[in-house]
C-alpha cells in the first residue's frame, strides 16, 4: 500500500501495537495522531518499507463512523505487512529483504 492511498479516518496499526488516525488536510497538514502525531510525509512512500520510527503493520479501514468508540472493533484490514524470513543475520539480529532495502535506500540518500 502507498502513502498517496490512505484516506482520512483509517487506522495504522504499528509495530508496537500503537493505532494511529489518519488526518488528511488538517491545519497542521496531513497527519497521523495516536499517542504521538506524525506529519504524513514522514511515512516511507510504501508502507511496505521499513523505518526505524515508523514500522506500519495493518491498515484498517473503519467499518462505521462509530467504530472508534468501540476498542474491539477496529475495522477491515485493507493492507497488512507480510512477515519475511530473514536473509540476513548480523550480530545475533536478523534482516529481511524489506528491511535491507530500507537501510540501503537511506544511507545512499
């Protein structure tokens, strides 16, 4: 899933288990607010891609309005990281192939 497809009112889920809302046009610009707010642009252009602050899981799509009031009902995944087996392991930590990308993509940028 990209950047560009997230629309106002889904759901982040990150890899620490924190849910993010997406707020689209906002004053403060495209936001993603939970416990700590994100400016949209932070996000990698494909969710798929690692970062080390920000490492999306789910994306939910609300099934109602009212879903968020409910804490069981946090919508339909539209879009969910698939787990990779790692090709890499250095120093006892293991690296998947998304994961190696991203690095590289960043110390080469």
């Amino acid at each position: 899933m990209l950047r560009k497809d997230l629309k106002t009112g889904m759901k982040i889920i990150f890899a620490n288990g924190d849910i993010g809302h997406v707020l689209l046009g906002t004053i403060k610009g495209d936001i993603v607010a939970g416990q700590i707010a994100f400016h949209l642009d932070k996000f990698p252009e494909n969710l798929k891609d690692w970062d080390e602050l920000i490492e999306v899981k789910k994306v939910v799509q609300p099934n109602s309005n009212n879903s968020h009031l409910k804490n069981n009902d946090l919508g339909t995944v539209i879009w969910e990281r698939k787990e990779e087996k790692p090709i890499l392991e250095l120093d006892g930590v293991e690296y998947s192939e998304s994961t190696l990308r991203s690095l590289i993509k960043k110390a080469t940028s």
